[in-house]
C-alpha cells in the first residue's frame, strides 16, 4: 500500500462529507489526508479489497470517521463533495454517469472534482452531465506523482465555475500545496496537457546530456551538481539526474502512464491545430521504452534508448 507521510498541519476547515473515488498509488494517499484533515471520508475503488484495506489502514491510524461504499452513487449520498482519481476518460465516465455512479447519489449543489488526467473533452461532458442534475464539476488534474500524494505537496490545475470550486479548495489542500482555477470546464486538463508537454522534453534533454556526457567520460554526478546552479537546473534535474545516472528507474511516474496523458495531448493538438514536433518525437521514443519491457518504469527511463 502507498505511504502517507502527515502534514505538518492540516488547514483549519470546518469538517466536511467527502467521498473519494479511486485508490491507486496516488488515490490511496490522497484520500487518507483528507480523513487525517478530520473530514468524514467515503471510499469507492472497483477492487473492493483494496477499499476494506485502505478503511483497515485508517483505523490504525485512529481515525474511525471512514467507511467503504459498494458503488459510486452509495459513496456520494450524503457528501458534499466528491473526488476522484481515476484512469482514463471511460473509467471516469463509469462512476460519474449510469445508475450506480456518482451523479445519481450527489445532493443538489455537490461539488464533484475530478482529478483524473482525461480529455478536455470529457471534462466538458461530465460538467454539462452535473449541471443537469443540479450539481457541479471541476476538472483537477494534478502534478507531482505519488511521492506529491504521498506528501500532501501536489500541483492541481482546475477548470470549472468559481464558486464551486472555492468552496473545494480547501478540501484539495489537505494534500496540495497549490490549487488553482485557470478557467472554465477542460481549462485544468488543458493545462495538464501544457505540463506534460515541457516535462517530455526536459526529461529527453536531460537523458541525452547525460549519455553525452558518459560516453565523454565525465563525472555526469558532479557535472550535474555545477550545472543544476546554473540556467539548466529543473525538477527533472534535482529529483532525477542521480537515478538516471545509476541506471534505477523503477519507481515514479511510469511510462505507460505518460504516453496515456501524451497520447490525449496529441489528440487535442490534432483538433486545435498545436504544431507538437518533439513531442511526438518524444512520445515514439516512450513506445520503444515500452517495447524494451520499460512500461512501469519510470519516465527517466528514456535514458535506456541511448545506452
């Protein structure tokens, strides 16, 4: 099970009733630092198992305000707000819409936020789907991958109408350091997609300095050093450059992962008319990353082609 390392202070928020959707490697820690920010929790994952064992993890913890719920729409009755985090734009669709999702359980008013990287397409959809049944949506993806999770530090990027989504916000930082609205509905999956554009290709300079650099027989740890005080420093650098050097990649943001969020990227691009030249590149060198066997390894991995 993921870790969750506590904050070291929860904002101080009146206690709410949220329901969470989802409990993977970054919906797992998530959703426990909500209940440890002393809100009521209900959870919802399609493996029921993994459910019973993150409530069983929470009692160890000594909170006893969470439960599991056996569908979506059971899981958001009662809550005023309902998160998830999810895989892609169908799994979203399946607890929002239908019967037994979310909508049909959300009171008049609810705010659902999704931080799933999906289209901005779909976002757009499941917006207009709460509006209809008097609820509201907010697109929220986010940055920052499990050890932001684990944390309570990551990025989110919303989209949506302004009152809901501060009347959210507090909630999203029991395990953010930032949230911010950028716009309207899909304006925070846009903006993912903006995120993932520069991360591709600082991660592939990054592996080409790098293989550069050893096969001219440099200290690429101590060239990373001097060069990560100047203008070439980033996160992919700091939290990186080490581990690429030492050829360890498993851990992180997995490459199949990325070319699902590159992959919508290019869609979106294909409709606006983005000209996205290394970022195709990019996303075929990720596909040979794969074929190597590399799809859960970490997005550093690009390194492995140039070896």
């Amino acid at each position: 099970m993921p870790t969750v390392h506590p904050k070291t202070a929860y904002a101080s928020t009146p206690a709410q009733r949220v329901a969470f959707l989802g409990l993977g490697v970054m919906g797992w820690p998530m959703a426990a630092h909500v209940a440890l920010a002393g809100h009521e929790v209900t959870v919802y994952n399609r493996t029921a198992a993994k459910a019973d064992d993150w409530v069983q993890a929470m009692h160890g913890r000594g909170l006893t305000r969470v439960r599991q719920a056996a569908t979506p729409r059971a899981a958001a009755e009662g809550a005023a707000f309902v998160m998830a985090c999810v895989g892609n734009d169908d799994d979203l669709r399946s607890v929002v819409l239908g019967p037994d999702g979310a909508l049909a359980g959300m009171a008049p008013e609810a705010v659902f936020v999704d931080h799933t990287t999906a289209s901005a397409e779909v976002a757009r959809e499941l917006y207009a789907a709460a509006r209809a049944h008097a609820c509201h949506f907010v697109d929220a993806p986010v940055s920052g991958g499990q050890a932001g999770a684990e944390n309570g530090q990551l990025t989110i990027m919303c989209g949506g109408d302004a009152a809901p989504f501060e009347r959210a916000r507090p909630v999203m930082l029991a395990y953010a350091r930032a949230v911010t609205l950028l716009g309207d509905s899909g304006c925070g999956q846009l903006a993912k997609m903006v995120n993932q554009i520069c991360i591709a290709g600082l991660v592939q300079g990054l592996a080409e300095g790098i293989a550069f650099g050893q096969r001219a027989g440099l200290d690429m740890k101590r060239v990373l050093e001097v060069i990560g005080k100047g203008a070439a420093q980033s996160w992919q650098m700091d939290n990186r450059g080490a581990t690429m050097i030492d050829d360890r990649f498993d851990f992180g943001f997995a490459v199949d992962w990325m070319r699902k969020d590159l992959g919508l990227v290019l869609d979106e691009a294909r409709r606006n008319g983005a000209r996205l030249p290394v970022t195709a590149l990019v996303d075929q060198f990720y596909a040979d990353v794969q074929a190597m066997g590399g799809g859960r390894w970490d997005t550093s991995s690009l390194i492995r082609r140039l070896r």
